[in-house]
C-alpha cells in the first residue's frame, strides 16, 4: 500500500517517502555520495567520447554514416592499414616461399613455421569443411592424417592434387579414375554383387561366405582386376584403392561395398589453382603433408 504524507521515522531519525510494504517503511535516504560521482563523471565521459569519437549515426550531412568525430578514428582504416602491413609482411616471406623447394622448406626453420602457419590457416578455412579439424576426414572424404593415399602422399603429389583437385571438369592435369556403375549400368546382376562384396571382403581377412565368395573372384578377375590389380593392391598411378587394408572413403561394411559397386562413386574436389595463390598453395601441401600421412 501507499500512503500519501511522508514522517520521520522514529528509530533513524530519516524522513520516509510514505512508501509501505508489509509494515516496513522506505526511508528517502540520499544516494550515496561516490555513486553520484562515479555516475556524473560517466555522463561527462560520454560527451567527451561523443564529440572525439566516431559516436552518432546517420545524421543528416554526414552521407548516412556516423559523426567522424574529432579525432577522426576509423576502425575500418585501422584494419586496412594492419592488412597492408600484414600483407607486405607475408609478401617477403611469400616470395621466398616461392623461390624455395618443397624440400628446402622443410630443411629451413624459420620458412617451415611460417609456411605452416599459412597452410594451417588455409586448410580451416578450405578444407577442413570436408577433410575435418586436422585432416581427419569422415565419411565420403578421406583421412589426410594416415598413409593411405589414392594417388601420391609426397610434398609435390599432394602439392598438384590442391591445384588440380579430383575430376575438375576443363583441368587436363587433374587427378581422374572411373570406375564403372556396375549395377546402375546393368555390367552385374545383384546376385553378381552380392558375390563379388563377399570377394572383396575376403581380402581384408573378414568373414565371408566362401561359396559366394569363390563366385565372385571370378568376377573380380574379369570385371576388376584391370584396375585394382589380381591381388587386390591398387593401383596409385590411376587412383585405385587398396582392398585389402580396413581403410575404407566410403564405408567397408557390406552394404557400403555393394553401394559403391552398384552405382560407383567418382567423387570430385575442388581445383585451388586460380581460387588461391601459388604461396598459399605451397603452404597448404607442407601442411596436409605435416598431419601425419605424408611420404
């Protein structure tokens, strides 16, 4: 409740604002003394820093921008000015980058960290995307970080893989296999595929049906063979997996092997060439090559 005449109260001696709640009257005390200082200073402080600093936006006569201020700060021309300095820094760094072998750089400490640096820097904001947080792929992109490579793990390998990519389209240098759709393009039955899983999980010293299994290298010599070589090693030089480690893009559980037989899986990666420059690429090829599968 409210009352509406104020009294002093009896044990403070302070008057009271006629304010009441439950039997307990609230005394009009002042605010303290340091507060009020502190709150005056903060509102003096804020017409000093309106006046210096960019502070008010969009006035008229000022082509719908904030006032400039006094002092005339400008974080976006701070940040322009760090970005030149950083860029003529790199661009030294850069250009012996460049004049350097891959393995020079490896030899060479002070170009190796900056190098990595770089390379680490490109890879979160490209690559790690598809590949993950340290190369450590996931399903339908490969693991960076172990030695099992399509195609070549070494400095120059991976250097051209990054500027090429996978399948890209109007590149002749780019890295390309095919494998053929043998279920979608009707090349096997089901039944032949069925077989021919049981097949290629013999080679990693799964379980199998031996008597599908049996069926099915005979399918394997004819129709994969070619590629993949008769004792299922692979073949790097066009981009075809080994069969007989656990190391598997897209899957090794049976229904996974039956997919990528069935409707293949001829996946693409980009080309980096053109969308970052040749130091960067450098960099990123000493990088992917550090995480631990490189040769």
């Amino acid at each position: 409740m409210s009352d509406q005449h104020t009294e002093i109260d009896a044990h403070s001696g302070v008057e009271t604002t006629g304010h009441t709640w439950d039997g307990i009257q609230e005394l009009n005390n002042p605010l303290p003394r340091w507060w009020l200082i502190v709150w005056y200073i903060s509102i003096a402080w804020a017409f000093i820093y309106i006046v210096l600093m960019p502070a008010i936006p969009a006035l008229p006569g000022f082509g719908g921008t904030n006032t400039p201020g006094l002092l005339g700060q400008s974080d976006r021309t701070s940040v322009s000015e760090q970005v030149a300095t950083m860029k003529a820094e790199r661009g030294v760094a850069s250009q012996r980058l460049m004049a350097a072998s891959l393995t020079e750089i490896q030899n060479d400490l002070n170009l190796q960290q900056f190098a990595m640096a770089m390379g680490e820097s490109a890879f979160g904001d490209n690559c790690a995307t598809c590949h993950g947080s340290g190369g450590r792929g996931a399903k339908g992109y490969p693991m960076l970080a172990d030695d099992v490579w399509l195609w070549s793990g070494t400095l120059e390998g991976i250097e051209q893989t990054i500027r090429h990519g996978i399948r890209h389209e109007g590149d002749d240098a780019t890295r390309f296999s095919a494998m053929p759709a043998f279920g979608r393009d009707k090349l096997l039955t089901s039944s032949e595929i069925d077989d021919l899983v049981q097949h290629v999980l013999s080679f990693s010293g799964r379980d199998t049906d031996a008597s599908a299994a049996a069926e099915g290298s005979t399918i394997f010599a004819l129709q994969c063979a070619t590629c993949h070589g008769a004792n299922a090693k692979g073949d790097r030089n066009i981009g075809a997996p080994d069969l007989t480690d656990a190391e598997w893009i897209f899957g090794g559980e049976p229904a996974d092997i039956a997919a990528t037989i069935a409707n293949a899986r001829n996946a693409h990666m980009p080309a980096w060439q053109g969308r970052l420059d040749d130091p960067t690429i450098k960099a990123l090829a000493l990088y992917v090559h550090s995480l631990g599968g490189g040769e």
